[in-house]
C-alpha cells in the first residue's frame, strides 16, 4: 500500500493516472502534448508510477503505450471518488 500511495505523492503522477484512465494505451509524447510539462520530466513520473505498480508499458516499436494495471484502476477510482 505505501508504494503505491508514493507512486501518486505528485500532482503530475495523479494527472497522469486520470489522463491514462481517460485514453489507455497514450504514449508519453501525448501525455506530455495533453499535459504540456517537460517530456524529461514526465517520464521520470511514469517510470515511477510504473515502478509503483500503478500503470503498465508496452513497447510497440520506438513507442511505449501506457495502461494502468489493475492497482492503478483501483487508485483513480479512489482519486475520482475523492
């Protein structure tokens, strides 16, 4: 439970989570166009929330599609209920 509340600790973590919960399988260079934010930045967030068991990636080529795990849906459930 404690890595997975660290995995969210970052308000870019969290809007992450919700933009993946919107638009599963979004590569980072989407999520950093939706969020607008540093592309350096932003994968250091989703390699963190990846390493927290919060979201899953899948490499189709020079790509990586981001989904969240079944950890990560529980989490945005929580976040969107909140």
């Amino acid at each position: 439970m404690e890595r997975h509340l660290k995995g969210m600790s970052n308000h870019y973590r969290i809007e992450i989570l919700l933009l993946i919960a919107e638009r599963g399988g979004i590569t980072l260079e989407d999520i950093v166009d939706a969020i607008g934010a540093n592309g350096k930045t932003l994968g250091e967030h989703t390699r963190r929330l990846n390493q927290a068991g919060l979201i899953n990636k899948r490499y189709r080529g020079k790509f990586v599609e981001h989904t969240l795990s079944p950890y990560g849906k529980t989490f945005v459930r929580f976040l969107q209920s909140f």
